[in-house]
C-alpha cells in the first residue's frame, strides 16, 4: 500500500491571543479566557497550528419583554433577573456571558447609565465567567452607558461592544481606562473591517485588547456572503496582514428575527426546534469560517453546536 502524505499549509501569520477576565492575580474576579492565537484555517488542527477552542457566550438582557418565547421556555422565570440568567447559562455550560443593556435605549424605557452599571455588577456578583457587555446601539447613550460600565468594573477586563467606524471614540476610551477589551464591528467588508482596527489601533487601543465583529448574517439573510468575508479575513490575518491578526466574533442571535426560523405556520413544524436549528446552523458555518467566539440565544442550539465542536475537533 503506497502511503500518500497529507497536505499542509504554512502560513507566515498568526492570529494574536486576546485574553478576557481577570482573574485574582490580575487584580479581579473572573475566570480567566484566552482567545484567539490561530495559525491555520478552522479546523486544520493535524497542521499543528491552532491554539485555544472556540468560545461560546449566552445572551443575556436587562429587559426580555421581547424574547421568543422558545428561548423563554429554556429559562423560566431567570428572565426577569439578569443575573440569575447569566448563572442558568454558566450552569448549561456556556464560556461566558453577553450581556445586552437593551433597557438603556432612550426611545422605549432609558435606564440611565447609573441602572445599567448597577446591572453588570449584579451579573459580575453571580457567576465568575468573563463578561461581554453592549450597549442599546444609539450611540450618545451607550457612551454615556459603557464609561458607567467600565468604572464600576475596573480590573475585571471586560469585552465592551462596540466600537465602528464613525462611532468608536467614546467606546475606545471606555476600554482604556480600565484596561477591558473592545469589539471593533464592521459591516460584511473585510476593507471595513480592516479599517476599523487601524482606526482604533491609531487611537491608541493594543491590537491585544481588539476583536473583531464582521457581521454574522444568519442563514437566509446572506449567510453565504458572511462566510466568505469572515474566510478572507481569516487567509488575510494568516497571509500576514498585520490588522486582520485578531481573533473574529460572530453574533449568531440574528437567526432569531428570521421568519423561516420563527413564524408561528403550523405547516412549517414546531418553531422551537426550527430556532434552535437555524441558530445551530449559523453558529456552525460562523465556526467553519474563522469565528473564535460564537454569542448564542438558545441554550438548545448550544448543545448542537458543542457537539459538532467536538466532532469537528476531534472530540477535544
């Protein structure tokens, strides 16, 4: 039998490592995560070049008064406390919690910044997992919000979401005064994205304290072009270029406003299972394409996705 080798690439870049918490040595109370550090393509682990596992993160909101009822069902009434939410996500096995200050939004309830801050620290005070905190999206409010965030939060390096171009000052000065993390957010264009790092890069934010968010389409709304923009991002970092080396999130909840997913057509099947699927599949090809950190709403789409992780890893 004549053996045929395996071929491999090598690659002259690196993805660089972002960690995430900070843990009693660091000065604060949360686990301690390492992302990022890829030096090959998703998956090409007998290439020797891959570093640490992808991550998932649970949604968590400050006001669930619009969540699926699907995902609602998975919680009970750990909705009506985002603290005890974020926990019932850690207990279900998620890395670490996202949390979204949707209340804060000045066009429906306008928490102030004071209420959102006191949110995170209750979160902060129930489980130890490192934290991902946005803000409602209006971007005069969430500067206001996330420098709230970043003071009562010193020392525990948080990842504050999110800085793009035209909007990433007040989020990056927030993250530099307590040395947290940012997420740099671009719209499907790995010129965008590309931009935005070099933007916050001359602004003075470490390329170690940057991850990137190209924008996860969910399946049926341009799932196709997402993983081919987060794939040239991926080949780009790996290639050599220096602002593409660092680690990529993918927001998959998106899947959750698609119709196909979620209308209630009883010719279509149960809406819970066709959720929790169109999430698992996003979440899947978001993995396939370079993502090193997937924010996920159902805990039932986390168990599918854990497992085609560990198949896809080779059970590690």
């Amino acid at each position: 039998m004549v053996e045929v080798p395996i071929s491999k690439d090598k690659w002259g870049g690196k993805v660089g490592a972002v960690e995430l918490g900070a843990d009693a040595a660091s000065g604060g109370t949360r686990d301690q995560l390492e992302v990022g550090g890829q030096g090959c393509m998703p998956f090409l682990e007998f290439e020797g070049c891959a570093l640490n596992r992808p991550l998932i993160a649970g949604e968590v909101l400050d006001d669930a008064s619009e969540l699926h009822h699907a995902v609602k069902a998975q919680f009970g009434d750990a909705v009506k406390d985002p603290a005890l939410w974020a926990k019932a996500w850690i207990d279900k096995g998620a890395d670490l919690i996202c949390l979204r200050l949707v209340s804060t939004n000045p066009e429906e309830r306008d928490a102030t910044p004071e209420e959102a801050a006191a949110t995170v620290k209750k979160v902060l005070e129930a489980t130890k997992a490192p934290l991902i905190v946005y803000g409602c999206g209006q971007e005069e409010k969430d500067a206001k919000v996330l420098e709230a965030v970043s003071n009562i939060s010193a020392r525990e390096r948080l990842l504050l979401g999110q800085a793009e171009e035209g909007a990433y000052k007040s989020t990056a000065a927030a993250a530099m005064a307590n040395e947290h993390a940012i997420i740099a957010f671009s719209n499907l264009d790995i010129n965008l994205a590309k931009q935005i790092v070099i933007l916050l890069t001359d602004y003075g934010v470490k390329k170690d304290n940057i991850i990137i968010d190209p924008l996860m389409a969910p399946l049926g709304m341009g799932l196709e072009y997402s993983y081919s923009v987060n794939e040239r991002i991926r080949l780009a970092a790996l290639a050599g270029d220096t602002m593409l080396q660092v680690p990529m999130l993918c927001d998959c909840t998106e899947a959750w406003k698609c119709r196909e997913a979620t209308d209630e057509n009883p010719t279509w099947g149960d809406a819970t299972v066709r959720g929790t699927w169109w999430e698992a599949t996003t979440a899947i090809a978001a993995l396939l394409s370079g993502a090193d950190i997937l924010i996920l709403r159902s805990p039932a789409a986390m168990y599918v996705v854990r497992e085609a992780l560990d198949g896809l890893r080779g059970g590690n």
